[in-house]
C-alpha cells in the first residue's frame, strides 16, 4: 500500500488549497479536503499539509500569468506567494507541479469535480477553494495514477518505459522523488 497526498493551490490574495489522498493501489480517492485562508496563512497552512501527509506528496501551484486580472498590489503578492510556494514544495515535498489555471480548468470542468465527488466539498465557498482542489485533482490524474473521474476504463495504466513525460510549465527537481512510488516515473526519467 503506498498513500499519496496531492496538494493543489491556488494562490491569491484569497488562497485555494485542495488536498486528495489516495492508495495507489486502489486509485480511487479515499479523502478529499478543501479551505481557503488569506495569503498570510498560506504557506504554514501547506507545509502543515506536507509535514503531516500520510505517504508521499506532491504540489500542484496555479503558475500566476501577470497582467491578466489582478492590480499591481495583488499581482506582486500572488507573484511572491509563489515563489515562496515553490521554495517550500522543492525543500520538502516529493514532487510539485505549475500549470496555469486556463489548462487545468479547462480539464477539471465542473463535469469531471462533479463525478470525483469533489464539487461538493467547496459549496458555501468561494472559488478559491474549488480552484485549489481542481490544481489537486489535475496532478494526481495527469503524474500521480489516480483514475480520471470521468473515464470509462478505470484505473490508468501507467505509460509504457520510454515514453517522454508530458511537461508541465514548470516542475520540480525533486519530482524524481515521487517515482519511489511510481516505477514507470523511473523508467521515463531515467532514474
């Protein structure tokens, strides 16, 4: 039995984080938690999350795009948040991931959070939340092996040695770590 815990974030003057944890041998989620907290809770609230994960963690962070909808106070918050976002999963997570939010949204529609059981857990919140939860979501489908929500065939085979892994904008130098888990990672990567 090896747990995994994927930590999505999406990060803000108002932060996301959504957490999924799983049995990667029954990929199925086994539990699934969502908050939002202000920027200033944000950081010990996920290293809290990556301290106290039953297994190995991974963290999913919303890759800010500037410019698009925030003033410029906001923008060097969430730009700052970020960067210390990613310090802290290199240093002590097993893996982390950055997409942007038009990517993984335009995956984690509400159709597929609704089928994960997972829409629920944000209702009474802002979007924040659920935003989070859908950076989470993303991750542990896409490089952690939990089965998608709305896929017919179950369980997704991991992809067969050799194949290049699909690259996010950004990842971490410590994603081999999370192939302890994964031997297909250590195929694919060569380590």
């Amino acid at each position: 039995m090896t747990l995994i815990r994927t930590i999505g974030v999406a990060p803000g003057v108002i932060c996301g984080i959504g957490v999924i944890d799983w049995d990667s041998n029954e990929p199925e989620v086994a539990s699934a938690h969502v908050l939002q907290c202000d920027s200033g809770l944000c950081l010990a609230v996920v290293a809290s999350l990556i301290e106290e994960a039953p297994g190995h963690v991974g963290v999913a962070i919303e890759h800010y795009v500037s410019g698009l909808t925030q003033d410029g106070g906001a923008a060097g918050l969430t730009r700052s948040l970020v960067e210390h976002l990613i310090r802290l999963a290199d240093e002590r997570a097993d893996a982390w991931w950055s997409w942007p939010a038009h990517q993984v949204r335009s995956w984690a529609t509400d159709e597929r959070m609704h089928a994960g059981g997972l829409a629920s857990l944000a209702n009474g919140m802002a979007l924040h939340g659920l935003d989070g939860l859908r950076h989470a979501l993303y991750a542990a489908v896409r490089d952690g092996g939990l089965r998608d929500p709305l896929s017919r065939r179950g369980f997704r085979k991991p992809p067969p040695p050799g194949t290049p892994p699909v690259p996010s904008v950004r990842a971490g130098r410590l994603t081999h770590r999370f192939a302890l888990s994964h031997p297909h990672i250590e195929q694919t990567t060569g380590v």
